[in-house]
C-alpha cells in the first residue's frame, strides 16, 4: 500500500463527516447540550424561529427529493438483474420484519401511546431502508463504484429505496387521521390516483419540452421556471392529499426524461443552493429536535444497543445470506451486507416525518436518531477492513513496463487520459502514429475520462458512464459532450481496427492519481499519456485550464508504475482525426542522453514504423574541449559522464541497425552553451510533434536546467523550453519519463518543489 492511500482513505470519511457534523451541531445546540439552559435556547432560538426554520429545511427537502428522482432512471429498475433484486428483496424484507418485532418492545416500554399500526409500518422502514445517495458516496470515496460488489449494491439499493417510499407512503395514509381506516384507504387511494395522472399528463409535458430544448443549445429559462413550479404545485396536491409533499417532489423528479438537456440544467439550477444552504438547515433542524437527555437510565440505553443491533442483524443477515446462494464469494457477501445497512439523510426524512405525524415520541426519536448516525458512520471503515479489491501484480506477470525495454512482437498497452473533448482530437491522432506495424493487435488503447468527484451532493451523477448497461442507477442527461466523445472512438476503433476500450477515473482531485496509476497496473499498461494542464489559445499561448490537473500529473509521474508521457496540444494533426493514408507528419526526438531520453526516441522509432511518420533525431553533443574537463561522478546513479556517453552510444548504435529502412534522419550537433541549444531546438520548429525526455542526463542537459526557470517541473527542462511562451512553434510536444523502481533523486525533488 503507498502511503498516501491511508491519507486518501481517511478523506474518504470527509464527505460524510460534514454531514454528520452539522446533525451532531444540532444536537448540541438543541435540548441535549446547550440547549438545556433555557435562556440561551430562547435568545438564539426562540420560538418563533422555528417555523422559518423548519419551512426552510422543508422547503430545501422538497427539491433535493426532486433530485433524488430526478437521479433515478425508471426504465432501467426494468432491467435490474437477478442478484440485484433478490438482494434488494432480502435487504427490506427481514429488517422489515425485525423492525416490526422491536416496535413491539418499544410499545410496551417507552412509546406506550403512539398509534399502532402506522408506529409498526414507521419502524419497519426505518430499519430497512438504505440510504442510496450516501450509499454512492461511499462508493465513490472507496473507489468501489465500477466494482461487482459496487455495481450490485447501487442497483440493490436503488430497488430498496423505491419500495421504502411507497412503505413510507402507506405509513403516512395510515397516521393520517388515526381512526377511521375508511379515511386512511381513501388518502392512500387518493395517492395513487395522483401517481395515474402524473404517469400520464407529465411525460407528455416534458416530451414537449424535450423537443424545444435541443442539444448543444442553453435550455430556455421559462421551461426550468415551469418545471420547479410543477413540482411546488404537486407537493402541494400530495400534500392536501394527505400525504407528504416530499412524494409529489420525487414523482415529477421520477418522471423527468434523463436522456437530454434538461435534466442537467435542472440540476445545476437547484443543487448549489439545496446543498449549499437548505440541507444544512434540514440538518441542524433534525437535531434541535432531537434530545438525547431523553434517553436515560438503563432501559433506555437497552432500547438503543437493541435497535442498533436489530438494523445491522437484519440488514447484514438478509444480504450476506442471498449473496451467498447467489454465489457472491464471502468476502464481498460481508461488503455488501455493511454497505446495504447505510442510512443517513433519507433516514432522518422519514424519522422527522414519523415525529411531525406523532407517531415517534422525543424518545423513540432520539433512539434512532444516534441509530441512523451509528450505522452510516461504522459504513466505510468496516467495508475498507473486509475488502479489498485492488490486487497488485507481481513484478513477474507486469514485464512491459518501458517502450525501450518491450518485446517488439508483443502489444503495446497504452492509458492515454482525457479531461474533455478538447483533449480527444490530439489524444486520436497521437493513437494513430503510435500504431507500429501490426495496425490490428499491435495497440490497445485504453481510453480514460478524468471526471472529478467534487462535494456537491449530484456529482455521483456521472457514475452512469462508467457502469455496465442495466444498472438501475444515476442517469444524467447525456450531454452533447459525452456523445461526441463516444462518436470519436467508435469511429476510430473501426476505422483504425485498434482495440480502443472506454475507462472512467472518477475521483477527488487529490487521490486521482491513485485511479491512473492502480488502472495502469491492472491493464499492465506500458505507457501512460496525460494530457498537460494548458491548452493553446487562438493567439497561440498556452492557457491554464485547470492547475489541479497539473498537480495530477505530477503524482502520477511520481507513482506510475510504467513510463509516462505528458501531452502539450498545438492542434495535433489538427482538431479531427487524419486517416492512415493522409498522415504525413514530421517527429523530432531532441536527445540528449539518459533513460528519459532513451525511451522518448524509442518511441519515435515507433511512431516511424507508420508510413506516413518521419522521425528526425537530434543529438546534442558537448564540445569536446569542454566534455574533457567535465569529466566526473555522477552522484545519482554512481556512474561516470563517460560511462554516460557509452551507454547513449550503445543506444543509438543498436537503434539504428534495427530502423535502417525506415524513414528516420539522424543529425549531431556540437553545442557550448544553453543559447546554442535553444537556437538549435528553433532551427526544428516546423515539425509537428517533438519527443523529449523528461528529466535528461549530461552537462548540456544540467546548463540547459539551470538556465531554464519554470512553475511547470513535470516538463523538464527541455519541455519547459519547448512551452515557454517565448518559444514559438505550432509543434506540439510529448514528454516522456521512462519508468524506473525508483526515480532518480534529481527528478524526484524537481515534482516536490512545486507540491511543497
């Protein structure tokens, strides 16, 4: 294990933690702590604020319910396999039951005049329900979520929380009067009446609007104005109705069609302010009225361990027992019986319900309050101590590690990385010349998005590009974006016949490296591309896009477990894919020795096995006069400048014996000073791509380095040259660092500079 992956696994608690916080806030400031003086209870909160409190919080529920339906994707619960629903099943169904047993003995004790039958139905969904949006959190932190155990919790979870809401539902039409069952059959006949419409007047509605909002286009104002409406105007109806408003909110967000514009304007509009400012609210809400000073003397304490155990039993025993007739080894049966047993905000809805309706008293309340807190807290440190997916490899089975060092009858394995579809016509064409010889098996792209995994509540949204079909789950309208990204490969793919096959790192920025670098070691890749984090403006200097990226790609260089290349785009064959038979590019390699230097032009030597490449190879040689005095150790790798030379020598001596009927040139230049380097390197200019290690080795290399000033080290001090923007070129440039065990000292302390 490296050791940022403890530091990653403790940021992966971070998300939760906060929420956790604000409740724990409330609960401090309510009636359990420093709400027990009841002069600062009255002057920080006094009675009257409540209402504007609680309409706020409730007000903030109504539309995160909507984005909770807006997520969910009815068409594919459809298709949900049958793992995923017999474990679905199994996960609501025993801590149903179990949760209708421990009303019993809460009845008898501490909620002896509650009404019966909705107290029963409350508890029972309480225990069962899994609370899939922090379920998919989690998920994401753990990097779990394109696992087996990821992918069958999410669509099991997604099956439970549709039929705890229509428990729920029930529950409500059950408490809503209290007396006459006629009463409560005719609101929760009322109810489905109010769901027959919906399924039948809104879809229409929204398919009109579908039809205005094309793709590529900003979504006109008035429909995301009439769509909030509607959804107000259908709280108000499930409201009258006599079941919550919350229901109404999660059926038009139900109904919303996931496959265009809307949707995701939808969601922009309405998360940053429901997650920003009204869930706090709800949060700090919930807790205020929570009071834990209720729970006293050892009965009490009993009830709390026995409601804890009855929804971890319940939840843990139901799954791991189908999960196991379903043949899911043992280890990840235990995963999924932890993740099923989540709670978190969904619980705390349908506990303040239960309390609003007066179905939960202050005591029953503040039990499974501490209970929905303990279970989603104990999530993720049990299922990072019981699995495990990430698996090394030995060093045995990963041989190719260096395009140097690769057989050349085998295939080249390369990870090329894409933030967006402004990386992907360079990223093509970069595919294209890197093609060898055997253009069917001789590469395999695999082609990775980089998508941030930020704070706010629907980033878990883009999980659906990167899942298998028919996992009931996030579905984001697909954006125009993402359809031009899958239009661009799958033309390629059959175009080029390379094997290119899709991959998504979906990630915080600070652990995104981790994805890069464990993916390349489980596809044994041998080389990985970043695209570097500036791209060319019109006027042709190069802007930064985002610097995260380029803290990415440091950390990567660090930890990669194959060579790397890091990508500076001027417009790479231009902004489409070039056919085989129009390429007609010129590669220059700038060489000037060591291991970086070796595997940028043995990957040039590559790129000139395509018909349509000519390489060019520039050596840089020192004056001999100099070279003379400048003899000495080389404190990095114990061996001498000569000893340096030799092996460069060897090099290109071998190389050129293997390419002599290829279209490659090979020029010597004899340089004294860093100024002479320069000029030579502008005498190249009007090539297309050059090819220069990384960290290169030599006298020349080390004045160049010391003449060169940079906020960029993971270019080098050639790269650094070569995107200054006193350097003009339309040429773009591939940095390349060959993997190592271990990285030179030099080259390690270049990437620390800019980290510290």
């Amino acid at each position: 294990m490296r050791p940022e992956r403890k530091g990653l696994q403790k940021e992966g608690l971070h998300s939760k933690i906060i929420r956790l916080k604000l409740t724990l806030g409330g609960i401090l400031l309510g009636p359990s702590a420093l709400g027990r003086n009841l002069t600062y209870l009255h002057t920080v909160f006094p009675p009257t604020s409540y209402t504007v409190l609680d309409t706020l919080a409730n007000l903030g529920l109504l539309f995160f319910l909507f984005l909770v339906g807006l997520e969910l994707d009815p068409k594919s619960l459809r298709r949900t396999g049958k793992k995923a629903l017999s474990i679905a099943i199994a996960g609501i169904s025993l801590p149903f039951a179990l949760g209708i047993g421990s009303s019993f003995v809460l009845r008898a004790t501490i909620s002896s005049g509650v009404p019966e039958a909705p107290f029963l139905v409350f508890m029972g969904v309480a225990l069962s329900i899994t609370a899939f949006p922090v379920l998919a959190r989690i998920l994401a932190e753990l990097k779990l979520l394109t696992t087996d155990v990821g992918q069958v919790a999410m669509s099991a979870a997604a099956v439970n929380d549709v039929a705890a809401w229509i428990l729920l539902a029930l529950a409500i039409a059950l408490s809503s009067t209290g007396h006459s069952p006629l009463i409560s059959l005719w609101v929760l006949l009322c109810g489905c009446g109010f769901v027959t419409f919906c399924v039948l007047v809104v879809p229409p509605m929204f398919k009109w609007i579908q039809q205005r909002c094309p793709e590529g286009e900003p979504v006109n104002e008035m429909y995301v104005c009439a769509t909030l409406a509607t959804v107000l105007a259908a709280g108000f109806v499930t409201d009258c109705i006599g079941i919550h408003a919350l229901f109404g909110a999660f059926v038009i967000g139900v109904l919303v069609p996931k496959d265009g514009p809307l949707a995701g304007v939808l969601v922009e509009k309405v998360e940053d302010l429901v997650s920003g400012l009204f869930l706090p609210l709800y949060f700090v809400s919930s807790g205020l009225k929570t009071n834990v000073a209720t729970i006293k003397g050892v009965q009490s304490w009993g009830l709390l361990v026995l409601v804890i155990f009855t929804a971890c039993l319940g939840k843990m025993v139901g799954t791991i027992v189908v999960s196991l007739w379903c043949r899911v080894p043992f280890r990840e049966a235990l995963a999924l019986g932890f993740l099923m047993n989540t709670k978190g905000l969904v619980e705390l809805i349908v506990l303040n319900i239960g309390k609003d309706r007066g179905v939960l008293n202050d005591q029953t309340f503040a039990i499974m309050v501490l209970m929905a807190l303990f279970t989603t807290f104990i999530t993720t440190p049990l299922v990072m101590a019981v699995y495990k997916p990430d698996k090394k490899l030995g060093k045995s089975e990963y041989k190719q590690r260096t395009i140097q060092k690769k057989d050349p009858n085998s295939q080249l394995r390369m990870l090329a990385c894409f933030h967006s579809t402004r990386n992907v016509p360079a990223l093509i064409n970069m595919m294209e010349v890197s093609r060898g010889i055997d253009t069917k098996d001789g590469l395999c792209v695999y082609a990775m998005h980089l998508m941030e995994l930020s704070e706010r509540s629907s980033a878990i949204q883009m999980v659906h590009k990167a899942r298998k079909n028919g996992i009931p789950f996030w579905n984001k309208g697909q954006r125009a974006d993402a359809n031009q990204i899958v239009v661009a490969f799958e033309a390629y793919r059959q175009l080029s016949q390379v094997l290119i096959r899709p991959m998504t790192a979906i990630s915080a920025m600070n652990s995104m490296h981790e994805d890069i670098c464990d993916s390349a070691e489980r596809k044994m890749a041998t080389i990985i591309i970043l695209p570097f984090h500036k791209h060319q403006r019109l006027d042709g200097q190069l802007e930064t896009t985002r610097a995260d990226f380029g803290h990415v790609n440091r950390r990567v260089l660090e930890n990669a477990p194959c060579s790397v290349g890091i990508l500076i785009d001027r417009g790479l064959g231009g902004s489409t894919h070039v056919s085989a038979s129009n390429v007609d590019s010129t590669v220059t390699v700038l060489f000037f020795g060591g291991p970086d230097d070796h595997e940028a032009l043995a990957y040039g030597a590559r790129m000139a096995e395509h018909p349509g490449i000519n390489l060019l190879v520039v050596r840089f040689l020192v004056n001999p006069e100099i070279a003379e005095e400048s003899v000495k150790l080389d404190v990095n790798n114990g061996s001498s400048g000569a000893d340096a030379n030799s092996m460069d020598d060897e090099f290109i001596a071998e190389l050129k014996q293997k390419t002599e009927n290829r279209s490659i040139k090979y020029e010597e230049r004899v340089v004294l000073r860093a100024a002479e380097i320069i000029e030579v390197i502008r005498e190249h200019s009007r090539c297309n791509l050059f090819l220069v290690g990384r960290m290169p080795e030599g006298q020349l290399a080390k004045s160049l380095n010391a003449n060169t000033s940079t906020d960029c080290p993971e270019l080098g001090p050639v790269g650094s040259v070569l995107s200054s923007p006193e350097f003009s070129t339309m040429a773009s440039v591939l940095v390349v660092q060959q993997y190592q065990n271990s990285l030179p000292l030099q080259s390690l302390s270049s990437l620390k500079k800019v980290e510290v």
